[in-house]
C-alpha cells in the first residue's frame, strides 16, 4: 500500500516538474510576442520610456495602425504573403502526400536511396543555394514575380513534408487497403478517400509547419521580388526602418497584424496539430 502511494506521488511530482518547465517555455516564447503587442498600441515616447508597461489611457495610441493602413500599400503586402502561403501549402499538401503514400506503399528500386536524399533536403538550409537559385530564377524570366517565391517554398517545405506524412502512412493498416483493393477500388481512389482522411493530424500538422517559415520568411522576397506591388509582408515592414531613424509605432503595429493569420490557422487546426504531433506518443 505504501509502495504504491509513493509511486503516485512520485508521477505527481513529475507530472508538476514537467509542466512547470512547460510553462515556462511557453511564458518565455510568448513574452515577445506579447511586448510587440502592447508596445503596437503606445505612442512613440511610451515604447521607450516604459516598454514593459500596458498602454494606458495617456499612453495609448492607434498612431502606429493609422500609418501602416493609410500610408502603406498593407494590404498589397498582406495580399503577396497570402497568396504566396496558400498556393506553396496547398501544392507542397498534394505533392508530399503523394509520394509519401508512393515510398510508403510500392516497394521499387531506389526507393530506399531516394528516402535518403529526401533526408539530406531536410538536413541541408535551402539558403545555401541562394546564388544558383537566383541565377535559376533569372534565367527562367521569374524575377520580381510571386511564382518564384512559390517554387522556391515548395522546394524547401517538400522534404520535411514527405518525410512527417510518410511515417504516418506507415501506421496505416494493410489489411484496410487490401480490403478496398479486394472491392475494386482504384489506386487513386483509396489514396483520395481512404487514406487523406485518415491522416489529416498529420496533414494539418504540415500545413502549420510549411506555412510559418514561408510567412516569417525575408530572404527570399529581398533577393527574388523586392520590386513593388511583389513585396510581402516581412519585407514591406522594412520601409518603416531607416539607417538613423525608426518608426516603432508603425513596424510594431505591422508585425501585430501579421500575427493575426498565424493565430487564426492554429485556432483552426490546433485539435487536428496537437493529434499530429502526439500520435503515435501513445498506444
């Protein structure tokens, strides 16, 4: 009896120890985002005196949102990240799921040597490339388009893709694919109806993966569409720093907006992310 009261005491104890630190981590990840925040609705001279403070009915400040809606093309920043971000997940969502269920499923030559340079695509930065990538994307006339900035996310999101949704077919039961086959049922179909809807966690998951790098990206929109009417959101928040001077109020105001469609993507997802990232903990 004493034994087993010591071991729920000692799972209590872990369980507050892991939590603790979890709490912390998420205190830590969110305190700047939170200082981005309230710093967005202060006037200028507030930011700096008492950055840590909550804006005030002295303090407070709508100067930074009217600057960046009215005197900024926000919208057309807004429109080139959006665009550039639904396109780049939705082809990244098929191509990946694809050839996971093609590595997963069909054994055929190569298969193992092209896992493993799937593996190398996800150990090795895309940005080392950037030389040959522009020089690619000169040569093929894409310059200052967003359909460079497309292919160039959709290189870089394929490999982690593939690989997540890979591990997830793996999961699958033979027995329900052979079952549809025994039916009648064609390779496309079983791949369409069978097997996306079973592993949308993991589909949702990699849709919240491949889309924040894209939507915090600044490099490659200042190397291949820094010209106007391409620029998206990180780089069109640019113009409101200067070599001597800096609009807080407005590239903090920026940032706050741009915020909005992450928060609203893990609102959406976040029971299908959270299934994703914890199947398979389990049993």
């Amino acid at each position: 009896m004493m034994s087993f009261k010591n071991i729920r005491r000692e799972d209590a104890s872990r369980a507050v120890i892991v939590h603790g630190i979890l709490l912390t981590y998420t205190l830590v990840a969110l305190y700047p985002i939170f200082l981005v925040v309230i710093n967005a609705f202060k006037t200028r001279k507030a930011i700096f005196r008492d950055p840590m403070g909550f804006p005030n009915a002295e303090t407070f400040s709508l100067e930074g949102f009217t600057k960046v809606l009215a005197k900024s093309n926000f919208e057309v920043f807004f429109y080139n990240s959006f665009t550039v971000t639904v396109i780049t997940i939705a082809i990244v969502l098929l191509l990946a799921a694809m050839a996971a269920w093609a590595l997963s499923e069909y054994k055929f030559p190569g298969n193992t040597v092209l896992a493993l340079y799937l593996a190398i695509g996800i150990m090795v930065p895309i940005r080392l490339g950037s030389v040959s990538i522009l020089n690619l994307i000169v040569d093929l006339g894409l310059i200052n388009t967003l359909t460079a900035l497309v292919l160039v996310y959709v290189a870089q999101g394929l490999p982690l893709a593939i690989f997540i949704l890979t591990e997830f077919m793996h999961q699958i039961p033979k027995d329900l694919k052979e079952a549809a086959r025994c039916d009648g049922v064609g390779e496309f179909k079983i791949f369409f109806a069978v097997i996306l809807p079973l592993i949308r966690p993991a589909v949702a998951t990699v849709a919240v993966f491949t889309m924040i790098p894209i939507w915090n990206d600044l490099w490659f929109p200042l190397i291949l569409a820094p010209g106007d009417g391409k620029q998206t959101i990180t780089l069109g928040v640019q113009q409101f720093i200067g070599q001597y001077v800096t609009d807080w109020n407005a590239v903090l105001a920026s940032l706050s907006l741009a915020i909005i469609p992450i928060l609203i993507l893990y609102l959406i997802f976040s029971r299908q992310l959270i299934r994703g990232l914890t199947s398979g903990a389990v049993k």
